[in-house]
C-alpha cells in the first residue's frame, strides 16, 4: 500500500522541530498545522515513524478530511470513506477521540455516536456481516473537526509516542519525555561535548540526550497498536527494528546528571539502566550550589523548579539567584533552562539569547536559552596550533 497519508502529532510549539525529524528521516512535502504535521509515505513508513520519532505524540493514519455541517452530512461522508481497506471483520473499533472547535457540530459524544454507525453500516456491507463481535487488533478512530472541517483518522501507536519504556518511576514532577528530547535537539548538543543536568529529577533529559547520542530510537522497546494490522505491517516493523538495532552506535561520550534530591538520583540511575544508556551517565547526588567544571563548551539542559511544582515561590527565585552565580562561572558553556517562572531571566541575573514558549502537559512554560561559543572547529584548531609552532 502506497501513498499513505499520516499526520503526526505534537505539543503545541513543537511542530518545527518534529518537521525538521521527518525531513531527517527522508519525508518531503510536509504540511504543517497547529499540533501537527502530515505527510505521505507507504506501509514501512508508519512503522518508521512510529519508532523513530522523539517529538511526536502519536501517528495517524489519515482515512479523510471533508467539510460537514449537519449530522446527516457527516454521517453519510463518513459511510462513503474506504475503511474496509484498513478495519478487518474481527477489528476493535472504538471511536476513541473526538474534538469540535468553532464548528456547528459541537457535541462530540453525538459525533463520536454517529462516526461510530456509519462505519459500521459501511463494514457490514463490505464484509457482508451484520455482526462485529470486535475480537481482534485495535483500530481507534478520531474525529477532529475545526471549523466545520473534519478530519478522519485511525491511531496507530496507541500508547502515546512519549511512552519509552524506560520510566518505570518518575519524580513528583516529570517533564514529559517528548519535550524533553525536543529541548536536547534545540540545544545543538552533539555527543563530543559535555551535558548535564544538574536538576535531573528522574533523568528524562539525560536519557533522551544519550539515546540520542547512541542512535537509540524511543519506540525500540515497545509496542504498537498498528504491528498486529496485517502481516505486511508486522514484517515492516520486524525489518525496522532489526535495521534500527544493528545502527546502534558504541560512541565513547559523558553526560553528568546530579540531584540534591538522594531519591531522584536513584531513580534516575535505575531509568538509565532500563534505557541502556547508564554507561555513558554518570549521576551524583548535589546542590546546584556545588556544580562546577573545568571543562569548556558544555551545555547545561535543565527544568528546574518552578512555582506551580514543588517549592514556594521564595524558594524558587532565591534557586534561580544561584544558578545565575553557578551557570555564569562555567567557561563559554550554552544553557537551556525550562520554567513556568514568568520572572525567570530577572532572578538568573541574564537575558537569554531567546525563550520560546512550550507546554509540559497543560503546564505554559518557557524555554530559557542561552548560547555560549560553538566549541573550535578541527581545521581551526589545526590552523592556531601551526601559527604557534611558526612562532
């Protein structure tokens, strides 16, 4: 099956970097929206996607988009959609999600009632049953409608992309794993210089970072609704994760990660190891207060934290005092800093180079970031290295 169209999803604000992921995995002819991007591919194509994808939320197979009005109207244009060509006789169904947002058709328990019957008057004729004992793979429908138009599609991760795997516990405040691997990527980090997290909670930065930095994709060790569609499905995903281990690289890098809290770091240590990634992270249980290296060019990616998560707003400001003192120190070092503290870059004592606007679940947060210098290229330091032996 060719020509298939897919929408990714994604964290409002992270559409950018998810495009940039897909061109990176060889998609062209992007169409990008609010919360989402789309594109067309073949059946190999949903299994990449859904593997290999750190910023998206879920994959989408896209069945329809048509404009409806009334009831009777999305009823009928729903019926007339190909679903046999997707849903098989024994297929669980449920129309699973529905959004109506300034459209006519605002009762989403109606829309998801009347999607529901019209796929199935659709099935039973195709199938030639008038029963669907709904035994078999899963195949979630969602309706969104924006403005009258409706889009059509059927899920097929399931579990949201931003599920690793390797969570098995998380502090009392995690970053969700999406955004954080979203903040690595917008950090221009590359595995020959330092990272660290001197919040790192439950390790979610660092862990994204070092599955990075090993080619590691996030959906390597998890499953996925649309595996189990068809044995052309199965096979793609089979010969996927197979290509995918066998890229996995053995590259020699250091992340630092570093807690005052004894109990995240633990945590963090047992989630590395889940990910393994715990050979190229090194925890250690630390005040911001005490962080400090002699290394230049590192990077700094953190959430620390912020009002509406774990201390009082006194507690917070006085926190971000010292890590402008503590950051500042560091020689020619580039720092990220996620936070819902709207005074952030007034207690940090610097204005950053620029901050964008990004949600960690239904949290408004901003990400804080400062550039430092590119570390010197090869050639440049082969260049300086012949002028003082000239000299």
């Amino acid at each position: 099956m060719k020509n298939i169209e897919l929408i990714a999803t994604c964290t409002f604000g992270l559409e950018g970097i998810l495009k940039e992921e897909l061109k990176k995995l060889g998609y062209e002819d992007l169409i990008t929206t609010d919360g989402r991007v789309e594109f067309k591919t073949d059946l190999k194509g949903i299994a990449i996607s859904n593997i290999w994808l750190r910023t998206a939320d879920r994959v989408l197979v896209k069945i329809a988009k048509f404009k409806a009005t009334t009831f009777d109207e999305l009823f009928e244009k729903t019926k007339a959609c190909d679903w046999e060509k997707w849903i098989t006789k024994d297929a669980r169904f449920p129309v699973a999600k529905a959004t109506s947002v300034k459209s006519k058709l605002f009762s989403k328990s109606d829309c998801q009632s009347i999607v529901k019957k019209a796929i199935v008057e659709k099935l039973k004729k195709k199938h030639n049953i008038n029963w669907f004992e709904e035994t078999g793979e899963e195949y979630p429908i969602f309706v969104n409608i924006l403005k009258d138009e409706v889009t059509l599609s059927i899920d097929s991760s399931g579990t949201g992309l931003h599920k690793r795997g390797y969570r098995a516990k998380g502090n009392e405040a995690p970053l969700k794993e999406t955004l954080a691997a979203a903040m690595v990527m917008m950090s221009r980090w590359t595995p020959d210089r330092i990272l660290a997290d001197p919040f790192c909670g439950s390790g979610t930065i660092l862990i994204e970072a070092a599955m990075m930095g090993k080619n590691i994709p996030p959906g390597l060790n998890r499953s996925f609704n649309s595996q189990g569609w068809s044995a052309e499905l199965k096979k793609a995903y089979t010969s996927v994760i197979q290509e995918a281990k066998e890229g996995i690289n053995q590259k020699e890098f250091r992340i630092l990660g570093s807690d005052i809290d004894s109990k995240a770091v633990s945590i963090a240590m047992s989630n590395a190891k889940i990910a393994q990634v715990d050979d190229v992270i090194s925890f250690q249980k630390l005040d911001v207060f005490e962080f400090s290296s002699s290394k230049k060019y590192g990077i700094i990616i953190t959430n620390p934290p912020y009002g509406e998560r774990l201390s009082t707003k006194e507690d917070v400001e006085d926190l971000y005092k010292i890590m402008g003192k503590v950051f500042t120190k560091l020689e020619n070092w580039s720092y990220f800093v996620l936070t819902g503290h709207l005074d952030f870059e007034r207690y940090f004592g610097t204005r950053a180079t620029k901050n964008r606007k990004l949600y960690n679940g239904n949290i408004l947060t901003y990400l804080y970031q400062y550039y430092g210098k590119l570390p010197p290229r090869v050639w440049e330091v082969s260049d300086s290295a012949k002028e003082k032996k000239d000299l």
